[in-house]
C-alpha cells in the first residue's frame, strides 16, 4: 500500500471548498462556522485513520525472498523497500531481523498517529461548542496562561521517547548496511506568531545517517530534503529524470550515458531530483520520500562510483 498524498490534498481542497462557499451563501460567517469546522475535524481524523491504515498494512505486509541481488542488476525494478535493505545490505541478513526492525518503525509511527488522535479531541471540542453555542464555565480563566507550561514538559517527553524509539528501530535495520544514524532532529520551544500567541514545540534540523561502504564514505541527510552523498572523485556528469526514467545530462561520459539508458523506468525516480558527480564526490537529492527513496538514491550513486572506478571516462 503507497502512502499517497493526492486524498489528502483533495480533502483540504474540498474544505477550502465549502468554507469559500458557504461564506458566499452566508455573509455572516454563521454558516461557515457551522459547516467547515466540523469537516476540518473529519479531515484531521480522516488522515489520521489513512496514516493507521498504511502503517498496519505495510508491516503486516510480506517482506519478500530476501535473496541477496547482484549490484550488477538493476535494482530500480525493486518494489519493496526491504528487499532493497536486504539487497543492499553487506553483511546477510535474516528475516527475521528484517521483521523484528520493521515492527519497531511501525510501532512508532502508531504511536504518534495515536497522540495526533489525543490532540483531535481538542479542535473537535471547539467545533462542537462553534455548532451547538455552548462554552463551558471555567470561571475568571486565570489559570489558562498556565496550561502550556504544564502541557510542554509532557510533549517534550512524548516527542524524545518516540525520536528514542525511531532511532533504536532505525539502527537496527542500518546496521546490516553498514550505516548508522549520527544525528536526529532536535526538539526546542518557541512562541506562535501572532499576538497572545501560546509557546509552541518546534523541531529543528534533520536525521542524518553515515557510515562506509565498499572503502567509500557515504553521508545521508533526511530533512526537508533527501540528500545522499558518495566520497570519491569522479568525472563530472549530471543526471536528472523524465516520469520516471533518468536521464543524463549534456556533457557526461559516453560510460555513463550507455549505463543510464540500460536502466528501466522506476516510480522510485519519480522523487529523485539529480545526481551530480565531480572531483569532491557524489551527490543524489531528492523530495522527502515515505517509501525510502534514498536506498535508490544510494544504491545509484555506488553503482556508478562502481563503474568509474573500472576505468568508464
């Protein structure tokens, strides 16, 4: 099951939608009120159960052969992301290993769907009290400019166990690659804009993941971006994508142009952006990617760092 993004963005669209509309039929705002908090809520929880579907679906789901596939072959044809683990990894590695890995990654992320859920229940008190015109009775409200500093300590704690939790899993299924997470993004605390905003949490920097590899160093960064980086020199070349097929740029080694074109179309290449090579290494980016695109990314850059190394100028 791919986490697809398109729903999500339709149902956004679809409550933009009905607040425009219903603002239109209603000047005063009333209906608008009436009908577009709720929808937001449904939305919210909407995704909320997309996001518990596509977790319990892709844990459950089989893993595959975990047959040990030649870097000769073209792996952008791999659909799954745990044979690409596995056909990446350079040491064997068991099924079982590979489960018990994935079975934590999963478990975290149900655990922050589950306090996505805890923190539903607060807009969806407010579009109750919008729809029905009832507001609780909680007196002067002194004790409100306090509540967040009762709250942060135990978002703090929440979002450190599960980046904990995401670390240990994340390692676990790294290690047989020769890889391991050497940084994660780092927690801190700032104030909302706008005046009388509350403090809010804010999470600042990337994961990052490093390690050798066939007597090269690589460096991954998995932030607003992915970027994938191969130690090395190497003749310069560029290589973009077209759908998803690569393509080489104007200027690349002739090698290079015949190794690009023996590769398959792949939806892996449908968020891969470019590969740049030159004397100070090798670097493959990416958008953010649920179905981790960056072993393709990797598994590309080593496949030609691989081929110049043969002499391919």
């Amino acid at each position: 099951m791919n986490y697809r993004k398109s729903p999500i963005f339709i149902g956004i669209g679809a409550v933009v939608a009905i607040a425009l509309i219903t603002a239109a039929i209603d000047p005063t705002g009333r209906l608008a009120a009436d009908v577009t908090a709720p929808a937001a809520v449904l939305l919210f929880l909407g995704i909320l159960l997309y996001q518990w579907r596509w977790a319990k679906r892709e844990e459950t789901a089989p893993i595959g052969t975990g047959a040990k596939l030649s870097t000769a072959s073209d792996l952008g044809q791999v659909t799954d992301q745990y044979d690409m683990y596995v056909a990446l990894a350079i040491r064997p590695v068991s099924m079982e290993e590979m489960r018990k890995a994935r079975s934590g990654v999963f478990g975290m992320v149900r655990a922050n769907i589950k306090l996505g859920l805890v923190l539903a229940i607060l807009p969806a008190g407010a579009a109750v009290m919008i729809i029905t015109g009832w507001v609780p009775d909680v007196g002067n409200g002194n004790f409100m400019p306090i509540v967040p500093l009762i709250l942060a300590p135990l978002g703090f704690a929440w979002v450190r166990w599960t980046m904990a939790g995401a670390a240990e899993s994340g390692n676990s299924l790294l290690e047989p690659m020769g890889l391991a997470m050497t940084a994660m993004p780092q927690v801190g605390v700032r104030r909302g804009f706008g005046p009388g905003q509350d403090l809010q949490t804010d999470i600042r920097g990337a994961t990052e993941v490093e390690g050798e590899r066939h007597g090269r160093q690589v460096h991954v960064t998995l932030g607003g971006k992915h970027a994938t980086e191969v130690s090395g020199a190497y003749p310069e070349f560029e290589i973009g994508h077209r759908g998803q097929s690569l393509q080489v740029k104007d200027g690349a080694p002739a090698a290079i142009e015949q190794l690009i074109g023996s590769l398959g179309p792949s939806p892996h290449w449908k968020s891969f952006k470019s590969l740049k090579a030159g004397a100070d290494g090798m670097v493959a980016t990416r958008g953010v990617d649920a179905e981790g695109g960056w072993l393709w990314d990797l598994w590309l850059c080593e496949l030609l760092a691989d081929a110049t190394s043969k002499g391919w100028k």
